[in-house]
C-alpha cells in the first residue's frame, strides 16, 4: 500500500526482532499479456494490476460514501429548497399582481420568479465552491508523508460548470411548481393579497375536536399544508437513513478482528463522520425553515386562536408538534432503509444491524432535534399580539 524510508540501522533493527523480511523484485516480461499466468503460477508474486487494484481500493469505497452523501445531501437540499422558494413566493403575492397590471404576461411573471431564484443558486453555488475547495484537504489530510499533505486541489473550468448546472438544477426544480402558480393567480387577486383561506375538512374537525389544544391546532395546521408535511417526512427520512446507513458500516467494520488498524476503515470513518455532520446541518437548516414558514403561514390564523382563548404557549405547542408529527414517521421509516443502502452498497455482504441502543439514540435524538430547532421560530411567530396581526391584516 505504499513505501516508508528508513535508516539501515532501523532496518536491522526490525529485522531482529523476528519480523519477516521479504525482498521485492520487479520483472518485466517478455510477454507482458502472459502476466497472470505467471503469477498465479509462482507464489508470493504480483501483477502490476493486483498492486494498482490495492491501491484504488483505497478511494474506491470513499468515492461509494461520497456518491450517496451527494445523492442524500441533494434531495435534502430539494426538499429544504422547496419550502422555502413556495415561502418567497407566497410573499410576493403583490409583486407579482403589479407585474400582471403593467402588461406582464403569466409566462413573464413565471420567468422573473424563476430566474431571481437561479441568481441565487449562482451566488449560493460560488460560495459553496470556495467552502469546498477549503474543506477538500480534510479529505485527503490522513495522506501526508514524506512529500507533505495535499494542499487545496485546483478548481478546474468543468468543476465550476458542474456545480453551477447542479445548483441551478436543484433550484429549478425547487422553484418552477411555485413560480407556475404564482404566475396563474389572478390579477386581482394578487394585489389583494388575501390570506389564504383553509380548508374545511370535517372529518379532521370532528376527529381534532376532543383532542387537547396543541394537537388540536397541529393537525389542522398539516391539514391545511399536507405537501409540506410530506417535505418534513422526506427530510427527515432522508436524514435518519444516511445515519443508520453509516452506523450499520461502523458496526461491520467492528465485528471484523484486527490486530492493526486498516487504513481503509480509518478512512472510511473518518470520511463519514463528515458526511453525518453535513446530513445533520442541512437536516437541521430545513427543519427550522419548514418551522420558520409554517409559523409565518399560519400568523393570521394563531392570532384568531389566541383572540378565541388559546394561550401563546398552546399555540407555540401545536406550530411545534405541526413539524414534529411527520417528523417520527419519517425517523421510524429512515432506519430499515438506511441499513439496507448499506446492504446494497456493500456488494450483498450479510445484514448487518447496529446495536439497539444506538438506533434507539438516533430516534430519540432526531425528535428531540426537530422539537429544538422548531421551537424558536414557533415561539417567535407566536409572541406577536394577536391584535396587531389582525390589524395588519
């Protein structure tokens, strides 16, 4: 896996202490195509193939982690993406009602939403290109040597194309269902700005009706927003599934004996504890805007509840337990499914399940982590007088 350079008089010293000494030899054949048959042929020998095979095994299982944190961190940035650009748009009700009264087409409207969103994602994309190229030695630190660690790779024309098409994909898709409706509401109604009437569903009346408060507002508020309570499941899953993916790793590589360290578990753990600490930042960035929007929505709403006799603290209750209610599906349904990605990552190796309690601590930390990060936006959109809000409206 690689050469260490030592002084004559450390090598003899390893020497005398009974370790094996081995000489390598490199040959070149006059045949090279007869190679493998010469090696299967003699013990002890290898093909240049063999040796490059080992060393790529290196990467290979780190490009297999990098593959799916992308995969996982990218869905989660749809899912985070979608609440928020459905928000920005909800508050432009009014830009979009003059746009229509100066001449604008639907289809212009529709364009000018999409492409501030895509100006984002361009700016959004550069200073994520610059946080990755300085945090792309953590990656590769653990390769220093006598040549010293890698410094910052070069960022190549075709690194920038490709992170700019992916941010702006990820944000058209996240941007373009929003934009289309907001191009098709009319034009009156737009400058208006009306708030959104709810639904009335009278079996979620009647089944919330005896239920205490809190959860009484908490289902009529996922009752009025059921794609965002699906956005709040899928962040979730997505979330719990890469952790129990990387633990059921972690408790495979454990059950293996080793008498020295395997630079290729080395690496692989130190590369997923960098994937599960970006999994729970972006987890946690969606959870607070999902809260953040669902307090903003339902402003009107909670000042008529708190005009009614509902206290701050109940409705503070019922925006929490509206982000956290999706949430526990979400952590039950992440789990099976993270340990199988690790079963089909890991080319059909037997199932391998981590310990009860860890799973346990990923479920109880992950609703504790929603009921964290969703109650300062929940308490923040709850402590305006419900006089004012109304007043405004």
């Amino acid at each position: 896996m690689g050469l260490v350079w030592l002084t004559r008089s450390a090598v003899t010293t390893l020497a005398a202490t009974g370790g094996q000494v081995a000489y390598l030899l490199n040959l070149k054949l006059a045949n090279p195509g007869q190679a493998p048959a010469f090696a299967a042929q003699y013990p002890g020998t290898f093909t240049w193939e063999s040796i490059q095979g080992a060393i790529n095994a290196l990467i290979e299982i780190e490009q297999v982690a990098l593959g799916v944190g992308g995969w996982l961190l990218g869905l989660l940035a749809i899912a985070g993406l979608g609440v928020l650009v459905g928000r920005r748009m909800t508050e432009q009700s009014k830009r979009v009602g003059l746009l229509k009264a100066v001449g604008a087409t639907p289809a212009t409207v529709a364009v000018v939403l999409l492409v501030e969103q895509l100006t984002l994602a361009l700016a959004a994309a550069a200073a994520g290109l610059l946080a990755g190229w300085l945090i792309a030695p953590l990656f590769t630190g653990t390769g220093a040597g006598l040549l010293g660690a890698p410094g910052a790779p070069s960022i190549s024309a075709l690194t920038v194309i490709l992170v700019a098409a992916i941010a702006l994909a990820v944000a058209a898709i996240s941007a373009l269902v929003p934009a289309l409706r907001a191009a098709r509401t009319s034009t009156v109604a737009a400058l208006a700005d009306a708030p959104r009437v709810p639904p009335r569903r009278p079996m979620v009346i009647a089944l919330s009706a005896h239920l205490p408060v809190p959860l009484l507002l908490a289902l009529r508020l996922l009752s009025r927003r059921p794609r965002r309570a699906l956005l709040n499941a899928a962040s979730v899953t997505l979330t719990v599934t890469g952790i129990v993916a990387i633990l059921a790793s972690r408790a495979y590589t454990s059950s293996i004996s080793r008498t020295i360290s395997n630079l290729k578990v080395d690496r692989f753990n130190e590369l997923t504890a960098i994937m599960t600490a970006m999994l729970v930042i972006l987890a946690a960035v969606n959870i607070t805007f999902i809260a953040w929007a669902a307090a903003a929505d339902s402003r009107t709403s909670s000042a008529l509840q708190r005009a009614l006799g509902a206290t701050a603290g109940q409705v503070t209750g019922g925006l929490s337990m509206a982000t956290l209610l999706p949430a526990l599906p979400g952590a039950v349904l992440g789990m099976p499914l993270g340990i199988s990605v690790y079963h089909v990552l890991s080319s059909g190796t037997s199932v391998t399940v981590p310990p009860a309690w860890e799973l346990a601590g990923v479920f109880l930390a992950t609703l504790l982590a929603v009921a964290v990060f969703t109650a300062i936006p929940s308490r923040l959109g709850a402590r305006r007088p419900p006089a004012q809000v109304l007043q405004a409206e």
